[in-house]
C-alpha cells in the first residue's frame, strides 16, 4: 500500500520558503512572517508524530532530529566557515562563539546578547537566520517530555490538553506583544517564550486533529476554493505587511491562524503521488536545505559589491543549486558506487567540511577585545552628551582670517604672509565650531576629536547611515547649531544612491564637507560612489582612512572595521591635518 501524499503541504512549505527567500533578499516586504508558517509546520508535525506512536522511544525521537535537523545544520555551518575562510577581506570577528551558539541551540540568546538585528537590509553574518533553527533545537529538546503527559490526560479528559495549549498560547503572544510595544522588536522577535505561539498552534492542532475531524469545512467544493483563498490572503500579507509595530505584531497573529487553516485544509485531502507532482514534491522535501543555506550565499554575494540586477538572480541560483548539493550530501548512508555524483558530493562536502573544522577549531576567540570596544562605545556616547551641552555654534563662524589692514610704512613679504597664515590657522583650529555626525567608527575616537576640536559637537550613533545623519544635521541646521565645518563618518552602513547624497549637500550648502570613507562598509561601492559624487562638489573633501588602515592593519579591531587603540592617533590626526590643510590654503587666499 502506497503512503498517502498530501500534495496541499508541499504548496504550503512551498509558499513559505520562497516567502523567506525573497525577503532575505529584499524583494518581499513582508516574507519573514512566513517563519511563523514554518512554526505552526513543525509543532503539528512533531506532534502528529509522537500521538501517533503507541510507544515512544527516546532514542528513535532524538536520532531522528538528529538526521533531519542536525546533520543538515553542521554541514552547512562548517562548509560556510570553508568557503568565507578563502575570502581573507570578509572580516569575522565572531565566528567562534557564533558558530558555538549555533552548534549548541542557542544562537537567538546570543544574537540578542550581541545586540543584532534580523530585520537590517544587510547581512553582517552568514548565520543570521539560524536564530530559528535554535528555537526549533530548544522545542524539540523538551516537548515530547510535554506531549506525552497532555497525551496521557487527553485520554480522561480530552478538553484538558486543549485548554493547556491554548492557555500557553494566550501567555505566549502576550509576552510578545508586551515585549514589542516596549520597544524591544528583536526581544520580541528571537526570544523562544515570545515565539512558542506559532509551535503550540500547531500542537494545538494537531490535538485537535487526533480525537476529530479538521476543523473547517471539508466539502470538497468549498476546501477547493478556501485553500488557495488562504493562500492568496497569505502571499498578499508576505507582501505588504511591515516589520514593526501593531502590524508585525498583528500579522504574526494572522498568519499563525491562516497557517492553522492551510494545514486543516491539507488534511482534507490525500492521494497518490503523481508523475506531475515530482517537481513541486521535490522543491517542498528541499525546503529545510534552502533555508539554511541563503544567508551564507547572500552574505558571500552581497561581499563582491556587483549590481543588484545581478545579485538577486544570481543569489536564487546559488541557493537552489547549494541546496541541492546539500540535500544529497546530508544523507548518512553510505552512497552506492553506481551512484557517481552521489559519490563525488558526499566526498567533496565532508572535505569542506573538515575544512571548517579545522579552522573553527583554531580561529582565535576575540569576545574579550569586541566587550572593551563596546564598553569603550558606551562611555564616549555619554561623553558626547556632556560636552555637547557647552557648544557655541556663534563662537567663531567666520572661517577664513580677516584680511590685514594695509599701511604705507610697511611691506609685507611672502615669509611674513606665510608666518601669519600659519599663526592663524592655528588659533582657528584651537577655537572654531565644528559638527560631526557619524556611526560607531567616528564614536570610537570621539573623546580625542573633543581634544583637536574644543569647541566641537560630535553626534555619533552606532549603525547610523547617510540618510539618518543627513536629518540630524537637518535640525541642526533649523537650530542654528550647524557650523562652517562638518566632518562625516557616515559611509559604513546603508547603501550608496545619489539621492542620499543630494540630500546631504541640500542640507549642508556651501560648508565645508569633510567626509571619511570606510573599512568594510555594507556597500562595496559606497567608497568610489561617493568620490565620483564629492568631484561636482569643491567643498567635499575626502579623508580616505581606507588607504591607512590598507598599510596597517593593526590600526582596527579584530572585526577590520572598528578603530583600534594603536589606530587612534593615526585616524584623528588623518582627520584634523585634512582640515587643517584646507583651511590654510583658504587663508593662504585671503591674504
């Protein structure tokens, strides 16, 4: 007797991981809500299976997650770390305790710990997604020591494992709730308690299922028209629905809903596996293995800087080929000798992954550097908001010194000039206005910008972008508070666009622009990009710290893009001789 095939779950798994996909890629505003399809997926799934059993084998439950969660998950992590390890300018400061969380089923705890955030249009690492994969380690580790006592008190009472899921259900989306509307999105968003609605509705369901039929309408007339409705209802939030807020909060809740529909629908109806349905029951038994491997490929891609038309179509190869390979490679047994690319696969991929080993193994641990850098952060952020309640924007406005009353008695000679010129750019520099906004790369050195610059107002946040710095000196524009001389570290985060820049020159005028170009930024082309824009621009001048840090790379972090101890005086001394530069010449001029 042939398995019965639930062709309605392969469009459901199907939907889902094309959903995530696209939003990984930035093409489906609302994709990550299909996470919680996957959720409900698996606390039905790993539900239906343990009420089906009569007895339950411990060993069974857990080598068999071990096979089809586990394995798939190591190969791809140790083959990820082989393949970026050839890339020596991908910087990766914390590939070993990252890839421990991984390993270990708690990377959502350490992603929180590490302050990352899942929903930035840029990928800092290739383990990103993995948060998930640990909330489905920690529920498959502890729920069937759950199922089966609400199993046994179901057969007394069947209303009680029903009320129990649905109470843990109520407190779970609370939780979550509560914890986004304090403003704590990523608590919300990678904490398992938060997260457990979606499993236990699916748990709930498949309670439900056990002792009667689905609860929706089964008449086939309607199901036919119902499934794909909920599939439509379910494509459109993908779409639209945003990632903050009372609609993220609300269409996780819809989408858990609509999910528990779908596969009640699914169950409604079963057959034989037909030659036309290979395809779609291929790409639905390859979902697991798209999802694991799209953020190391979307993490490798977005590193080379190429045009998004290229990248995005580029990317969706690259995973469904990566996942095809690792789909056969993750099956333990031992492959047949007529089976040559079985062979070929399983043997290259366990070189690979020896590979990742090996280097995971000896790949120093740099969690203790990273906590000075970040306690480092923290104290020059409240050394900005201390000393930028003494700025004087009026203090010296004027940045080119006053002309020389001429007399007849006297001749002045180009020494003399020259001597007087230098004097006073000295003593503008010791006393001139100066603003500057940046990310945490200009934060890193802030307290001795105050040092070169007293009269300075530095505004630096971490992971600020162009856009977000251009409203800041907007206001401080419309405050009165923005100097003649505004120094910029604003090219790490975010992409580059010519509008972005526009928009900065709108606000700052004829100003003198002095802009420090970035180690390591999210855009690849952000460096040249902006160059080629700052040529229509006189007043922009360019501090390129990239070709110093390239010369030494002790001057960073282990991460390659934070300023290091060492770097310090060479960054803020680059910084002040550019200003200092521009300024005598003007003053050159002026005489």
């Amino acid at each position: 007797m042939k398995k019965k095939y639930y062709k309605k779950f392969d469009y459901i798994r199907v939907t889902a991981c094309i959903a995530v996909l696209l939003y990984h890629t930035g093409l489906l505003k609302g994709g990550y809500l299909a996470v919680c399809t996957f959720f409900v997926l698996s606390g039905y799934l790993s539900t239906a299976s343990l009420l089906r059993k009569q007895t339950f084998s411990a060993k069974e439950y857990y080598l068999n997650r071990l096979k089809r969660i586990y394995l798939p998950l190591v190969i791809t992590v140790f083959s990820s770390i082989a393949v970026v390890s050839l890339f020596r300018n991908i910087p990766w400061v914390n590939l070993k305790p990252e890839t421990t969380s991984v390993l270990l089923g708690y990377n959502n705890y350490w992603q929180l710990n590490a302050d990352l955030d899942y929903f930035t249009r840029h990928v800092e690492s290739p383990f990103t997604h993995l948060w998930y994969i640990a909330i489905l380690m920690q529920f498959d580790l502890v729920w069937p020591w759950i199922c089966l006592p609400l199993k046994n008190g179901g057969e007394k009472n069947r209303i009680l494992p029903l009320s129990i899921l649905g109470a843990g259900i109520t407190a779970s989306y609370i939780f979550f709730c509560i914890r986004a509307a304090q403003g704590f999105l990523m608590g919300a968003y990678y904490d398992t308690l938060c997260r457990l609605f979606s499993l236990l509705a699916g748990a709930l369901l498949a309670f439900m299922h056990q002792k009667s039929a689905p609860m929706v309408i089964i008449k086939r007339e309607i199901r036919d028209i119902m499934f794909p409705v909920y599939l439509g209802i379910l494509c459109v939030m993908f779409l639209l629905t945003g990632s903050e807020g009372i609609p993220m909060t609300a269409g996780m809740l819809v989408t858990t809903l609509i999910s528990m529909c779908l596969i009640s629908y699914g169950m409604t109806a079963s057959s034989r596996k037909r030659p036309s349905d290979v395809l779609l029951g291929k790409l639905s038994g390859m979902t697991y293995e798209i999802y694991l491997v799209q953020y190391p490929v979307i993490f490798l891609i977005q590193k080379t800087g190429l045009n998004s038309f290229i990248t995005v179509p580029l990317i969706l190869i690259l995973t469904f080929v990566s996942a095809y390979v690792l789909k056969k490679a993750d099956d333990i047994r031992m492959p047949s000798m007529k089976d040559i690319s079985q062979v070929i696969i399983t043997g290259l991929t366990a070189a690979v992954c020896f590979c990742g080993m090996f280097t995971y193994a000896v790949t120093d641990d740099h969690a203790e550097e990273m906590k000075e850098l970040e306690d480092k952060l923290a104290e020059n952020e409240k050394l900005t908001e201390e000393k930028n309640q003494n700025y004087d924007a009026s203090a010296q406005q004027e940045t080119t010194a006053p002309a020389e009353e001429e007399t007849a008695e006297e001749e002045t000679t180009e020494e003399t000039v020259s001597q007087s010129v230098v004097e006073k750019t000295d003593q503008m520099m010791k006393t001139m206005p100066v603003v500057g906004v940046g990310d945490s790369i200009l934060l890193d050195v802030v307290d001795r910008m105050y040092e070169y610059f007293p009269n300075g107002y530095f505004d630096c946040k971490i992971s600020r972008n162009l856009t977000a710095g251009t409203e800041i000196l907007k206001a401080l524009k419309d405050e009165g508070k923005l100097a003649d001389t505004v120094i910029l570290s604003l090219a790490e985060n975010g992409d580059f666009a010519v509008w972005t820049c526009q928009a900065l020159m709108d606000v700052v005028g004829d100003r003198e622009v002095f802009w420090i170009n970035a180690v390591g930024g999210d855009d690849p082309n952000m460096n040249a990009g902006f160059s080629e824009f700052a040529k229509d621009y006189p007043n922009i001048h360019i501090i390129d710290w990239v070709s110093v840090a390239a010369e030494h790379p002790e001057y960073l972090y282990p991460d390659g893009i934070h300023v290091a101890p060492e770097g310090y005086k060479a960054y803020t001394d680059l910084i002040t001789s550019t200003v200092y530069n521009v300024y005598l010449e003007k003053n050159k001029a002026a005489e």
